[in-house]
C-alpha cells in the first residue's frame, strides 16, 4: 500500500520546491484572509480532483492484492 502512496507525497513537495527555486516570478501583494480562502477553496478541489485521479488508477491493484495476496 504504502509503494502507491508514498510517492504520491514525495513528489508534490520536491515539485514545490523546485518551482519556487526555478520560477523568477515571485508574488507581490500581500496575501488577505479573503485571497487565502478563495485560493484555499480552489486548491482542496484540485486535491480533490487528484485524490479521486490516485484511487481511479489504483483501486484495481488494491482489490488483486487483497483477495489475491498470499
């Protein structure tokens, strides 16, 4: 199980950290409470959206191996 997650939660990370390192644009405004939320309302969908994408490509794997497993 933890082959399918663990991945997953190292690569979002390192990909932040080397966009931020490589990109040259940097923010300007300071961040309001009502910016954060409407930024925090749109990144829980696309983490929604990406959790839905890592079961739809795994769930299939997770049933073979757990009515398959030795």
């Amino acid at each position: 199980m933890w082959v399918i997650v663990l991945p997953k939660f190292l690569v979002a990370p390192i990909w932040i950290i080397l966009t931020f390192k490589y990109q040259p644009w940097r923010m300007t405004q300071s961040l309001t409470f009502a910016k954060g939320r409407k930024i925090t309302s749109f990144a829980s969908r696309v983490l929604g959206i990406e959790l839905l994408s890592i079961f739809q490509e795994t769930w299939i794997i997770l049933l073979i191996g757990r009515f398959l497993s030795v």
